[in-house]
C-alpha cells in the first residue's frame, strides 16, 4: 500500500477531511471513504460509482464497526452511521 493511500486512510479515520452523522432515512450524497455504524444498521442503497452496491443492499451492519470503501451516496433503513468524506 502506497504512502498516499495510507495517508487517506488516516486522515478519513481521525475525521480530518470531515464527517457526517446520519440517523434518518433519506438519501445522502457525498464523497465517503468509511462507514462507522454507531448502532446496528440496515442499509437500503450504497452507491459507488454509479452502480448499487448489492453487497450492502438491505444489509444488516452491526454496531461498532468500520467500513472502507469509496461511496457516492448512501440511504439507510434503520440505523446510525457516521460517513467520512473522502477524496
């Protein structure tokens, strides 16, 4: 993994390229790098790249836990999150 990336990662995760805390269920769009679930979560859409991730449709995340990926928008069913803006 190169320095860049490992960069990215670090500052996704302490917040530094800022963060959005999501309790409702309507769309939200943005650039997002890591998903927190503050309490279990059931996610109805993710989007990443402009094609629906079937992997987190409809998918329980449990509570507490850190998810990487690269987003471009994101609807929930139940649940909290926190979303990291990324690059």
């Amino acid at each position: 993994m190169s320095i860049a990336r490992i960069t990215e990662i670090l500052e996704t995760q302490l917040g530094n390229l800022g963060s959005i805390a999501i309790t409702g269920t309507s769309k939200t769009d943005g650039t997002f790098t890591a998903i927190y679930t503050v309490t279990e979560t059931v996610v109805s859409a993710a989007v990443s790249d402009g094609i629906t991730n079937a992997d987190l449709t409809s998918f329980t995340l449990p509570a507490d836990r850190w998810f990487y990926g690269k987003w471009s928008s994101i609807t929930l069913t139940s649940g909290s999150v926190i979303m990291y803006t990324g690059r």
